[in-house]
C-alpha cells in the first residue's frame, strides 16, 4: 500500500473531522477538554483553507494529521512569533505504529526547518496529560508558558528550535515554566 503525506484539501474536511474526532475522545476518560472535541466540520473546513493541514493517507485512508498554524494567522495573544502545531492526531486503531512520529517528524524538517526556514515551532498540551508533555521534550520541546484554554483546561506550551542561527526572541508574553 502507498503511503504518503499531503497538504489537505476543503474536501478532506469530514475525512479529518471524523478522525480528530476518533483520536481526542481518547482524552475525555482522562477529564482533558480540547476545544477540537467540541468543534464541527466546518471549523475543521475553515482551518484546511486558512493554515496547513498535513495529512498522512496509507491506502487512501487518514491515519494521522497535523495542522501548522503561522504567526500572521494566530491572534495578538499567541505566546510565540513561530509556527504553532495545532491539532495533531493519530487515528487509534493506527496508534503505536510510527505514523505520528512520521508526519510531525515531516512538518518540523520538510515544512518548517527545509522550506520555510522557521527559525522554530511550538505546541500546547495539557498539563494533566499523563504522557505527552514528556513525550514532546523528548523531541526536543521546552516548556516556555502556560495558559487556560476556552473550556478550562490548563495548557503547558513548549518550543523547540529548528534553526538556531535563525532564532529570534521566542516569547512575546511567556511565563516561563
């Protein structure tokens, strides 16, 4: 089976939807509250039109996505001047098989590091989350801010950097960790 990344299409929108959905209903037993699991189609259709949303299709099916939001796209308060990984995914009957690890690998060095020449990336995850911050540090990612999301979730942001010589002052508003 081919097996391949792509940028997501208006059309694609159900497709992504349906497994963002999949994958966060994971979090719910955990009590953690991303906006995503309150969200529709049409947000899901409006953001594939506004930021890039990276899917990883074997097959033809979606079994991971990833969405880069850049600076000139996010609002005043973001705690960053760089691209920020938004809702990232892994459908969970593909769980534990790389696929994750692939597509952020993907958009960190392809996208962000080789062709944009980002200088580098955040992301945000809960703080309750048992495993994923450690998981992100891991990846070379550093707590750098904290802040509560619309449905009170307490959000731990971490940056990594992609291109050192190119990295200016990171934070416009941090807190540090």
């Amino acid at each position: 089976m081919s097996q391949f990344i792509q940028t997501a299409k208006p059309e694609d929108a159900e497709e992504i939807f349906a497994l963002l959905q999949r994958a966060y209903a994971d979090l719910l037993p955990l009590n953690i509250h991303f906006t995503i699991s309150q969200g529709t189609v049409e947000q899901v259709r409006a953001t594939i039109q506004r930021e890039t949303v990276l899917v990883l299709r074997k097959g033809g099916r979606a079994l991971a996505t990833v969405t880069v939001r850049f600076p000139w796209t996010q609002d005043h308060n973001a705690p960053a001047d760089l691209p920020f990984i938004h809702w990232f995914a892994v459908d969970p009957d593909f769980k534990g098989q790389g696929y994750g690890r692939e597509i952020l690998t993907w958009a960190e060095n392809n996208l962000l590091r080789e062709t944009l020449k980002a200088p580098g990336v955040y992301l945000a995850t809960a703080v309750k989350h048992p495993w994923l911050s450690e998981l992100y540090q891991k990846r070379g990612y550093q707590p750098f801010h904290h802040r509560t999301n619309p449905l009170g979730e307490a959000l731990v942001f971490l940056k990594k950097d992609l291109n050192s010589t190119l990295t200016p002052a990171v934070s416009k508003n941090s807190q540090h960790a």
